[in-house]
C-alpha cells in the first residue's frame, strides 16, 4: 500500500472516530441541558433522566435538590475574628481543623516581639472537607468574635463536564491509535502513530491532572482566616443609643489610658537613655558656666586695667598743664 494513502486512511479513519465519539457526548449531554436558579448548566453523566420528569409524581422538588447536588461548586471563605484568648483559641482551632478531616495549607502567626504593644495576630489558610464546613464554621463563631465573613463561590459544573467528555474522546483516538499500531507494518508507519498517540496520551493527562485540580477544590473548601489578639472584643449586633454612647465612652477611656500606659512604659524603658543624656547634659552645663566665668574675669581685669590706664593719663595731662 502506498505510503501517503495509508496515511490518509488513518487520518480519516481517526477523524470520523473523533467525530463520532465527540458527535455522541453532545448529543448526550445536549439533552439533558436545564436551567436551575437561572443559570445554564449541564447535568453530570451520574444523575439518573428521571430527575428532569416533573409529572404528577410530587417530586419536583426532591429531583431538584439531586440536581443541584451534582453541581461543582468551588467555594472560598474569608473571615475576620477577635479573641482575648489568643493562645488558647488558636491552639483549638488547630486541634478542629484535624478533628473534622482538614489541613492548614499556610500559617503566619505575628506579634508579641520587642517594644511592641503584646497584641498578637495570625493569619491561616485552612483546606476543610466541604461536607464538614458547617461544624467548622459553627465551632469558629461559638469561640470567637467574627467581625467579617466573606463567602465566594465559583460553579464548575461545565467546565468540568466539557473536561470528562474530551478524556472520553481523546481515550476513544488512543484506542484506535492504539489498534493502528498492533496492525502497522513499515517502520515509517510505526514511528508515526506512536507520535500520535505520544500527543494524544500527553493530552489526555493534562486534562485529567486538572480534573484532579477541580476536584481538589471542590472537596476541600478554602477557608482563609486573620485572627486578632485583642484586650477587648467589638461588640457586633445592632446597638440601642444608650448602648453606643456606653460603647465610645468606654473605648474612648481606654484609648486614654493605653496613651498613658504606652507613654509609663516609654519613660520606664528609656530611663538609661534619659539618665545618659542628663549626665552628659549637665557635664555640658558645669563646661560652660566654667568658660563663662572665666571670661567674665578677664572681662573684668580688662576693664580695671583700663581704668587705671586712663587715670593715670588724666593725672599726666595734669601735671603738664601745670
């Protein structure tokens, strides 16, 4: 067989598989198109055809809720807390993270160093089983003042069907790339298909390593959490006036005092320095009342020299004159 035509047979040959495999998951997947809480969507291969029936059954609402189950849902949560018991919480929120299945993918915790206030912070980043984020978050608002939460989620779903249906195709070309090869008999034909299949192979793990990635994602919600040392935590439900006018009086008192506070311990601490600048301040006072003195003197001998000295021209005139 000619060179250029068994090449060209291939190459069709794999084209219409493509096609074909490519033609049927359309077709699968289009027929299952829907659209829940407005947004196109595309159901997964695992929800059963019967969930799109809504018939007098009385189940709309139960194949609903199995519908959105099968959504791909990446979700990120952002939280700002408070605590007067910084040590203590952080190390249960630690302990928490193992006891619902999680990990702390980064952690910095801060503070507490030389010439600071003693306030602490830390920030973490938190990876918790998405079906475990409920007894996470309930144990972080019971043990804490959540000043700020923040939740962000990010729907996959056609992203991640549209990657499972190009695995499938691209399994279906390796198949037949793979056949192709079991039947080539000259070694141009040999080193050309597996080239082929070397691309299709490499393509097929690109795809499935960001399948992983998704799945990743959407097992584990990220959870990224600043925790603040404070002596004193905000109040956050809505207040009465009385309750506000209390509330700036007081922070308004403690502002004050931490001045104070702050301005004891700056005196306290720098008392060798201040002591050190006084001795050298004084030294520098007794120098130049010394050289003020001393030019005062001569000042003064200065003066009763020259009174002498004209005296006793005055007396010489005198005498002259007589």
């Amino acid at each position: 067989m000619n060179k250029k035509l068994f090449v060209r047979l291939v190459s069709l040959l794999i084209g219409v598989l493509v096609a074909m495999s490519m033609l049927s998951a359309c077709g699968a997947n289009s027929s299952k198109d829907t659209v829940y809480n407005g947004y196109a969507r595309n159901e997964l291969a695992e929800v059963d055809d019967s969930l799109t029936d809504t018939s007098a059954s009385g189940n709309v609402e139960e194949n609903a809720d199995l519908v959105k189950d099968s959504r791909k849902i990446i979700e990120k949560i952002y939280y700002q807390i408070q605590t007067k018991t910084f040590d203590e919480l952080i190390s249960d929120l630690e302990e928490q993270v193992d006891a619902v299945g999680g990990y702390i993918e980064s952690s910095d915790v801060y503070g507490n160093q030389y010439e600071s206030n003693n306030t602490r912070g830390a920030t973490y980043v938190f990876r918790i089983p998405s079906e475990k984020v409920d007894e996470f978050t309930t144990f972080v608002n019971d043990n804490s003042t959540v000043t700020n939460r923040t939740v962000n989620t990010e729907d996959v779903t056609l992203q991640y069907v549209d990657t499972e249906s190009r695995i499938k195709a691209l399994k279906t070309e390796k198949d037949s790339l793979e056949d192709l090869l079991e039947n080539a008999k000259s070694t141009s034909e040999i080193i050309e298909i597996r080239d082929m299949l070397t691309d299709v192979i490499y393509e097929i793990e690109t795809y499935e390593a960001q399948l992983r990635t998704y799945d990743n994602l959407i097992d584990y919600t990220t959870i990224t959490m600043e925790v603040d040392e404070v002596e004193h935590t905000k109040v956050v439900h809505k207040q009465t006036a009385f309750e506000r006018i209390v509330t700036n009086f007081t922070d308004s008192c403690m502002g004050v005092w931490n001045i104070l506070v702050e301005f004891f311990v700056f005196i306290v601490g720098s008392l060798p320095v201040l002591l050190f600048i006084a001795l050298i301040i004084f030294i520098l006072v007794i120098i130049i009342r010394a050289v003020l003195r001393k030019k005062k003197k001569k000042a003064v001998k200065l003066v009763k020299t020259e009174n002498f000295v004209t005296n006793e021209t005055e007396e010489l005139n005198t005498e002259e004159k007589e």
